[in-house]
C-alpha cells in the first residue's frame, strides 16, 4: 500500500466529464524486423513477462472513508491484464488519419477508476504492413519522464527481447476501510500545525517573489489569469480529436544555433505562430500575447524510476502580438528564461504542500461544481495552450523484436484551454501529439500544418540570417537544451 502524494490525488479530484486527466502515446512499429513476426498473443506474453517492472500496472486506486485523506494504491488482487491489454484494427486504408481518429476515440473515454489505471490497444491494419499501440495511463500514476521510463522497460534495444524475471514473486495487498481510515487519522490530527507553517512559508515566498519581480528591470512572465479570452476558451465536452505531425530535430537545433534560446523556446515559437494563424483564420487578432502553460520536470537523480508527479508548471508568454517569426522567438526565449529564475522563488514545494493539506473530497466537489456552472468560462483564462516537451532516446527501440519508427505522446486539455501540444524526440526526429477537445477545436489537424509552417519559417530565417544572426557568446539563453 502507497498513499498517493497531494499532488498526485489531485489529478484523481479535477476530473469531470469533459476533463479526463490521462496521458497517452501512440507508437507505429515495423514488424518486418521481429525474427518471429507479429501477433497479439506475443505482445500479450511479453507484458505479462513484465509486469514487475511497470509497477502502476497492477497497482488500482482505494478512497479512504468519507475521502478524509488522500487515496493509497493497492496491488490489485484482482487484476486481470486481458482487461487492459486489448487488440484492435483500422478500417482500409489503415493511415495516420485513421490511427488518430481511432487514437481520439480511445483518449476520449475515461479511465475505470476501480482497476488499475491504464489501457494498451495493440492496433493492426496500418498501411505498409506497420502495426501500432495506443497506450494511456493516468496522469495521478506518471509525469512525462516516469512515463518514459516505464516505455524503457516495455521496449528492447535489438530485436530479440530480453528476459528479465522478477526478483521476488508479486503479491497482492489486503487491506480494509478500517485500516484506511485509521491510517489517515494521525495525519489528520497534525494538519492544523502543517498548515500554519505552510501559510507562514508560502508569505514569506510570495514577498520574495514580488521583491525579485520589483527589482528586475524586465517584465515579469505572465502572471495566472492573465491570458486573452479567445473562441479557444470553453468549456470543455467529454469528446477529443488528434492530430499528429512532426519535424526534424537537426532543423530546430539549426533556428536555435541561430537565434539563440534552447530547442523548448523554439517549439514554443512553433506553437505561437501556428496558434496566430488558427485564430486569424477564425478573425480574431488577440490584443494582448497568449500564454503557454510548460509542465518543468523537478525529477532528482534520487528519484529517478519513482513513479508519481515531480513536475513544476511555468506561464510563459508566447509573444503573440509580434509579427516578425524572429523577434517573437526571442521575446518567448526571454519570458522563459524570466519563468524559470521565477519558478525557482516560488515553484513546486510550495504547490505540493499545499496539495497535501486539501481535502480530497473538497477538491472533488469545487471542481464538479465548476464544471457544472461553467465557472471557467466567467473568469479570465489561467493560460491558452498547454505545451509540454520531453527527449526521448537516440537509438532504435523495439517491441516484440517490431522496431519502433514513431513515437507521438498526448498529454490532458482543460476547461478553458482545449488544445495541448505534447512533443518528445526519437531518432532525430520530434514528433507531436496535439489533442484538443473536439468542439472547441475542429481544425486540430489545421494547427498540425500550422506548426510546420511556424518552423519552415524560422528555418528560412535562420539560413538568410546565416551567422551574422547568431547571438554573442555569453549572452542570454543560448543553452543548447
């Protein structure tokens, strides 16, 4: 039995029916490569081989009594992997069309939250022979880098797999309401003294934080609510639709060598000009930037292959209201760089703390209750898009002995920001997952070509530019991340 941290739990309590906090991936593979060929019942075997290193996978959600404290995981005594692991095939003709119409069906859905949280099809029908697997698991169990590691341990470096028993046999936990309960009290009876230290705490952070912001002669980042309303901004419906592109890593790297900044500025620059675009094709000229919400990994090396969330989220300004491609590049690159120097006054500890101190069952209800009278839609947006990015691995990886040719990751929308655009590396390529609520944002595949236009653009820049557009050694942002 583990119980789930503040801020895990709350992925569990935002959830309504229109906001489903899941995180997904969609990979094609090539099966020509595997010495036996292809069948589900392999790919089956081979889960079922390693469970004991995916450990959310046999791990279900338990309440405690009157949601007085934060959930546990238990090792489901239960558990039944055929529930999980499930097959699936595309109509004719099988193309990436299909796969994300298929893909949004499945992301659409919600979770059962009375078995272990995750879900794998194992899609046939692709063109060119290619097989697929779309996988989503919950956002309360993994961030964006635990949850590449738990693909490292599905996937081998060659095509043989590569058997790995468990150490010590797997058991499942027995545990009652009783002892959930009790176990909840002695925190409980704590909390008024944690809180009051975590107010004292969190006065002292946002004193420093307004200090800090005073005396920079720069602009502050984006503060929350101060995102322009657009037709983006909407309630959301329990419906999504996908679209997938991707880019060459060599030709961000190349904007970046440039311009200056580091390959997260330049997607951020992508995603700005591919959302101007999309709101001038609806007739809309924001007055004031839209704002980006960037999940920040605060993973240790300590905590490396934990499971949970060990993440940190800043508001950056993508630079909307600039027209030239350049100039808006640079200006996101300086509100990141402002976010990040932010973040580390007043970041994750203390949005964790306070995770821990609320009650499960309050959360639960406030977030019901906006949903149900659209309360988002009356206040000023949080931010406009959400835009995560992740590095994945050189080298080719493989499933089942099928080598893996893409990897598009799909993270969750929220009520009043329906569009997040998830990113991560493989093989020198970038390969985007765009998700968006299906009413709000029927053009998704629009903005997919959008993105590509938004880095053709930049691209051109950067060659017309030539050195002489390179920034002085030394001077802002030119990490090379």
């Amino acid at each position: 039995m583990q119980r789930l941290t503040g801020f895990d739990s709350a992925f569990f309590q935002v959830e309504t029916a229109g906001t489903q906090m899941h995180v997904g991936q969609t990979c094609v593979f090539d099966p020509s490569t595997a010495p036996e060929g292809h069948s589900f019942e392999a790919v089956r075997q081979l889960l079922a081989d390693r469970l004991h290193l995916v450990p959310p996978f046999r791990r279900r959600l338990a309440d405690v009594p009157l949601r007085l404290h934060h959930p546990v995981w238990l090792e489901d005594a239960d558990f039944d992997l055929d529930y999980h692991v499930r097959p699936a095939a595309l109509p004719a003709p099988g193309g990436v069309a299909e796969l994300a119409d298929f893909t949004a069906d499945v992301m659409g859905r919600p979770l059962h939250r009375h078995r272990p949280p995750w879900e794998m099809y194992v899609v046939e029908g692709l063109e060119g022979g290619m097989v697929a697997s779309v996988t989503k698991v919950h956002h309360a169990a993994i961030d964006g880098l635990s949850g590449a590691e738990i693909t490292a341990n599905l996937l081998d470096l060659s095509p043989e797999p590569v058997s790995t028993p468990p150490e010590e046999p797997w058991e499942p936990d027995h545990t009652s309401a009783l002892d959930l309960g009790r176990g909840a009290v002695g925190d409980l009876i704590r909390q008024p003294v944690t809180v009051a230290r975590l107010a004292s705490r969190t006065v002292g952070s946002a004193l420093a934080l307004r200090r800090r912001n005073r005396s920079d002669e720069a602009p502050p980042p984006p503060a929350p609510f101060s995102a322009p309303r657009t037709s983006l901004q909407r309630s959301l419906g329990p419906h999504r639709r996908i679209a997938f592109t991707e880019v060459s890593l060599d030709k961000v790297k190349a904007v970046k060598n440039t311009f200056g900044g580091t390959v997260n500025d330049v997607i951020l620059a992508m995603c700005a000009g591919a959302l101007r675009s999309l709101l001038a094709s609806r007739g809309e000229h924001p007055e004031r930037s839209l704002v980006a919400a960037v999940p920040v990994s605060v993973r240790t090396e300590e905590q490396r292959g934990t499971m949970g969330n060990q993440v940190s989220a800043m508001l950056v300004s993508l630079a909307s209201t600039v027209e030239d491609p350049v100039e808006r590049l640079r200006a996101i690159a300086a509100s990141s760089g402002r976010a990040k120097a932010q973040d580390k006054v007043f970041g994750v500890q203390e949005l964790s703390d306070w995770a821990e101190v609320v009650s499960p069952g309050v959360l639960s209800r406030a977030a019901r209750l906006a949903a149900r009278f659209k309360m988002l839609e009356r206040l000023p947006p949080l931010h406009n898009v959400i835009v995560s990015n992740f590095p994945g691995p050189a080298f080719p990886l493989f499933f089942s002995g099928a080598r893996m040719v893409a990897a598009y990751p799909m993270g969750p929308v929220m009520d009043s920001a329906p569009l997040n655009i998830t990113v991560q590396s493989y093989m020198g390529t970038m390969f985007f997952g765009l998700v968006a609520c299906r009413d709000a944002v029927p053009e998704v595949w629009d903005v997919a070509e959008y993105l590509d236009d938004a880095l053709n653009e930049l691209s051109k820049a950067a060659v017309t530019a030539g050195p002489a557009g390179r920034r002085e050694p030394g001077s802002a942002n030119t990490s090379t991340d």
